[in-house]
C-alpha cells in the first residue's frame, strides 16, 4: 500500500457533508483513511471573488497509483455533483492529490507535490497538523512553508475534526 495524502475543499451547499461523503466514497472503493485533520474555514485564494471555503487533508493508504488516484479523486468530485464550469470558481467539492510517498511526478497533468502547494495555508495547515515534521520533496518542510506566509493574507479558523472520534 502507498501513502498519500489529499487536499480536500468545498464552498458551495452543506460544505462539511461534501467533504463527509468524500471520506465515505472513497472508503468504499478501497482507499483507507489512516488520519484526518480538523476542518478549517479559509478564505478564498484566487482571482475569483467567491464564498469561505471548508478545507481539510486526510492521510490515505492505496494500491492506485498515481494517476489512477487522480483519476479517482476525479470521479469522487463528480459522484459529489461537481461540474467543471469556471476556473478557480465556487464548487461542491475539490480533490487535490498533494503527496503520494516521497515521490515527484511532473506529467502534462498531474504534478506532485501539487505546485502549488507550498503557499497555500489552506492546504499547509491541515497537512502540518496531521503530520508536523513532513517534507515536500523538491521544496522543503512544510511548515517551513507555512511560517513564510502571510496568516492576513489566507486568514483560517479551526473548526470540528473531520471525522467524528473512532471513525
Ligand atoms: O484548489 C482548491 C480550490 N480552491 C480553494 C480552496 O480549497 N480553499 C481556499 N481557501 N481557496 C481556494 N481557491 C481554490 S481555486
């Protein structure tokens, strides 16, 4: 099995449900949710004037590889209602594979560590909470990361964990 670990967002209908089922269906197919991290209410980053996102990471454990993960993160965000109408704009659920082991993959779609990882408190704040010292490759610690940036300018409230207790 291979650890990876998932960004997951929402800022439209009932956001903590979408980032609930993305657990469920996911649990389904076969992926293991070995932690999940709080839920934190972030700001919207990106040119799109939209509502507060709910955001979150879990820690996986698969056979997929890759760009099967991909693939299926895909097909979860689209089981979840999501429609691919505007770049950067509002959506029920959003899927992004930031880590899989210590690997680096650059194809024409599908970067990990995700690029745009690193100067994200959405995603560096979670992350860091389920696992403080991890490292992404080509970049350095992310909490590093997360020291380097701006909390006003990505401004997040911790919220519930994710997953009830014993989940
Ligand atoms: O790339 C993920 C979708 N997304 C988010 C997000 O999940 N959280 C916040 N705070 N801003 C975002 N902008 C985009 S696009």
């Amino acid at each position: 099995m291979a650890r990876a670990y998932l960004s997951l967002g929402s800022n439209l209908g009932d956001r903590l449900a979408h980032l609930r089922s993305a657990i469920r269906i996911l649990e389904e197919r076969g992926i293991v949710t070995v932690r999940a991290s709080h839920v934190y209410e972030t700001a919207p980053v990106g040119p799109v004037q939209q509502g507060a996102f709910l955001n979150a990471v879990v820690e996986v454990e698969t056979t997929l590889p890759p760009v099967g993960l991909l693939a299926f993160a895909a097909a979860v965000e689209k089981a979840l209602g999501r429609e691919r109408q505007q770049r950067w704009g509002p959506r029920t659920l959003d899927i992004d594979l930031l880590l899989y082991e210590d690997r680096q993959v650059d194809l024409p779609f599908l970067q990990i560590p995700h690029p745009c990882m690193h100067e994200r408190r959405f995603v560096l704040l979670p992350l860091t909470e389920l696992e403080p010292e991890i490292q992404i490759p080509g970049v350095g610690k992310a909490r590093d990361c997360l020291a380097a940036l701006d909390e006003a300018e990505q401004p997040a409230t911790k919220c519930e964990p994710l997953l009830h207790s014993g989940a």
